[in-house]
DNA sequence: CCATTAATTTAATATTGTTAAGTTTAAAGT
DNA sequence: ACTTTAAACTTAACAATATTAAATTAATGG
C-alpha cells in the first residue's frame, strides 16, 4: 500500500511526539521504542526516519516540546504576578515544581536526558531556553530592588535558586530524596517555602519592598 | 579453555566494576557493554553473568561504589571541621561539588540513573545513604545552634540544601547551566559561595555563634 | 581416582535501531 | 492530458547488543 491516499495522511511529526511523550510518561525510556511509537501512531517503523534521522531527534523533538511548555507555564505566572517579586519568585518556583513532578519521565528527559549527542546541546542556547531565563533574572532583579537577596550577580542568583528547585523535584522524581512516605508535590511546595523564608529572611532593613 | 587454572584466576566483580567506570566516564552510559567490559577485564562477555544477573546489575555495583566514595569524602570533611558547624556545611558543600564534576558520569548514574529497575531503589534506605544523610542534617543541627539557618526540621533543610547543591552540579553536568563560558569547577564554588552567603545572613541577633 | 560442582568458553537467540529496495500516490512540467 | 520526478510509505534485510544454552575444563571432596 506504499504511499497513502490524501485522505488517510497523517501528521506523523506531531503524532510521533505525542505518542512517544505518552510512552514515555507511562513506562520510561525503555518503552519508547521506535516499533511502539509506530504502532500507536499508526504507521511502521521505517516511516518515521523520513520525518526524524533517528531516535534520539524523535527524543529531542519531544524534549524540545517540554521546554515549550514549560516557557508557557512561566509566563502565565509571570503574567498574574505582575507587581510583586517576591509573589513571582515564589509562584514561579511553585509552578515550576509542579511541572516536574506531574511530568516526571518528561522533565527528566529535558533536564537529566541520557547522554546522547542529540540531547547534549545547551537548551538555553536557544530562544526558547533564553526567554524562560530572562523572566527568572528578572524576577530576582525585581527582587532585590525590593530590597531581598544579596547584591550579587542577579544571574548568578538566578542560577542558584534554579538550582535549588531543579535540585529538589530532581531528587524526588528519580527517588533519590531522603524524606521518605511524604506526598511528593507537598514536599515540593515545602521546600519552595522554605526557600523563600531563606529569601525573605535576607530583606535589608531600610527595604522598598511593601506588600501589596 | 574453559575455566581458567588457579594462576590465572581474576577477580572478575572487582574488576568488571572499575573497569566499567572507566568505560563509563570516558564514553557514557552507551559505551559500557558488556563486550567492551569484558574485553577490558580479559574475559567473554558471558562470564560476567556468573557474577552479575545483567547488565543493570553491574551499572547498579558502580552506583553503590560511587556512593560509598562520596561517604568517604564526607566523613573526611567531617573529621577535619570538628566543631565549627559553618565551616562544615561550606566544605560539605564544595566537597560534594568536587565530587560530581570530578566523576560526572558515575554522578548521573548515581543521581539521574536510566529508569531501570535495578536504579531504582532509594538509596538513602540503605547504610550508606543513610550514614552519608545523618552528617548533613548533624551538620545543619549544630549550625541552627550556632544561630543560622530558620528554625524548621533539620530534615527539611537538609533536603533543601542537599536539593541545592545536588541541582547545580546536576546542571552543569548536564550541560543545562545557563552561565556559559565559565569554568565549572569555579561556578560550583560561587554557587556553594552564593549558597553560604544566604546562609550567613539568616544568623539570629543574639547569635551563639563565634569564627573560630 | 571418580563424581560433582564452579567458572568459563563458544555458539545460538531475541530484541531493537537502522538501512535498502521496491511500490504507490501526489505534484510538476510540457 | 501525459509523462516524469519526487515524496511517503511498505516490507525485507542488516547490524549491534544483551542474554541464554550447550559444551568444556579445572578444582574439590569423598
């Protein structure tokens, strides 16, 4: 049956990366494999190297979806905490975390991917990796406008607080977090809180900052 | 020639593991096989199986090496800042740094293992884990008696620097740190430096806290 | 000295990513 | 409208790698 008739066309990019992000999200890398993301696509295995070399690019286009979603997470925080720093460091941690842990096998494959070539490049080389970074160094320069954090480079800031969130929802994603028998989006919500009394607890004394 | 004579005689586990985490470090994940391992060993590949149920098996031996290695430098940071509980937790944090981007492979299997069964399990639910666990909410008790830190649950803070340090190693690693150019052994320590410096400025007023 | 067991080897199998060769449809040129 | 070309597939073949089976040799305990 080779080439299919115009009526049964199918998207197969945009099929494959959902697919395969299903797959994913339901039984880990293993299981996405190239037969499988076929099969539930509705093709065979061959048809899906015209639309990705391989299958680490079907990975990447899957990886590359995350990041995009996850920008658009960040701006709809950004939107609603217009005004406030210290609300928008918080949300955005908050928002963040709950991408990772309702994400699991997603997140892990954008920010802990197997080392593969396809997957080594710096995400936030890109525009979409850029833009989701510029909002959190914004919100720490809002932020210590208001007088909180110290007077470091806000990028160097940015960098240690990412860190911190990333370092937590990793730890719990891959089971790797020392509280055991917690509810692991409560353990989230608490560390982001507890990071945050660690940054209110820097306010200068003479501060700006007034809560809205 | 079958089963070697006595002379012969290698110590296949204790080799198969070092010599996969050489493979592992200089190539990654995909280039520890068990051809190229026992190759490097001086074996077949299916003698391993007398001495590892598969290859998860083997990867998971290196893991429980690594993290017996980073129980050793731990203990030895412990040992050398006896009774200055600031001085531990930034030299905890540096050595721990060191550690993951001396060895960053064997850091990401212990950390951001592929989702294998075998990878699985927490460690912190055996000794070692634990041992490794004690010295830091130990070290986060002492400095919340030398006046640093919120008041909160030793465990929760410990999480929540563990989570920090463990996420910008992780992100550099990963090549998903978002300062580029920079040398990542000095980027770990500012974070470290970073981290301190919120740490510093969280000390109560009536501080039972003196530099040694 | 013999029987059993342990440690290996080579050979065979299974799974999965990938490439090759062939087929049908769509599109473009005349 | 007809021919040619290219695109999007399919099935069949290939290659690499983990794993298992069968066969072989050395140690060990009676």
């Amino acid at each position: 049956m080779a080439r299919p008739k115009k009526e049964d066309e199918k998207d197969i990019p945009t099929l494959a990366v959902a697919v395969a992000q299903r797959l994913l999200e339901e039984g880990g890398q293993a299981q996405v494999t190239m037969a499988q993301v076929a099969d539930a696509v509705g093709c065979s295995a061959p048809a899906l190297y015209t639309h990705f070399r391989n299958r680490d690019a079907l990975l990447r286009a899957v990886h590359d979806a995350g990041f995009e979603q996850l920008l658009r997470d960040k701006l709809a925080v950004a939107v609603r905490t217009q005004g406030d720093s210290f609300a928008r460091l918080r949300e955005g941690g908050l928002a963040y975390m709950a991408f990772a842990l309702e994400n699991p096998a997603l997140y892990r494959l954008m920010f802990n991917p197997p080392p593969l070539p396809e997957l080594e490049g710096n995400p936030f080389s890109g525009d979409v990796g850029l833009r989701s970074l510029e909002l959190l160094e914004n919100a720490v320069k809002a932020a210590q406008a208001d007088g909180f954090l110290p007077d470091d480079e806000p990028a160097q800031i940015a960098f240690t607080l990412w860190s911190l969130v990333h370092g937590a929802a990793s730890l719990m994603i891959q089971n790797r977090a020392p509280l055991t028998g917690c509810d692991p989006a409560r353990t989230g919500r608490e560390v982001v809180d507890t990071a945050m009394r660690l940054i209110a607890s820097t306010r200068s004394k003479g501060t700006r900052y007034r809560t809205p």
